[in-house]
C-alpha cells in the first residue's frame, strides 16, 4: 500500500522528529544541571526547544505535552523534575 505525504504529514513528522532530538537533549541538559549544581544547561536547553519546536510549526501544546510527559517521568527524580518545572514554563492562555 502505497502511502500518501501530504504538507500536512511532512510537518507532523518534522515536528515529532525534532521532539524526540529535543527529549534528549533536555535529559542531557538535565544530567549536567545535576552534575554541576549548574542550572544554566536546563536554561538554555528550555529556550532552544521552544525556539525550535516554533520554528518547525509545532504549537504551544507540544511543548505542554513534553513538559507534562517530562515532568511525570521525573516523579522519582524531585529535584530534575522542579527544574523541568521551572525552566520550562509554558505561557498560559
């Protein structure tokens, strides 16, 4: 079965690859700010994410839903999961 690609298909595709690049990333930026006691790499990371994520045509609610995905994972981890919390602020509506 052939598959079709629509504009619509491509961006979606765009936008979940770049989520998952973004994921690791951010568990990477997570590891050094625990590392280091150094909340800069979290920062950073969490301003870059959202630059990207809006440059790939992705809307607020994908980063909402990372955040949230993110914040549930770190249930066990209270400190990485208050730096998710507060670096990666999602204006409200």
């Amino acid at each position: 079965v052939a598959s079709v690609v629509t504009p619509e298909a491509d961006c979606l595709h765009s936008v979940m690859d770049v989520a998952d690049d973004a994921l690791h990333q951010i568990l990477h930026a997570l590891s050094a700010a625990l590392l280091t006691d150094d909340h800069r790499p979290v920062q950073e990371t969490a301003s870059w994410v959202a630059d990207v994520l809006r440059t790939r045509g992705a809307d607020e609610m994908m980063l909402r839903e990372l955040v949230e995905a993110l914040t549930a994972a770190m249930r066990d981890y209270p400190l990485a999961g208050q730096l998710v919390t507060d670096h990666f602020a999602v204006p409200s509506r």
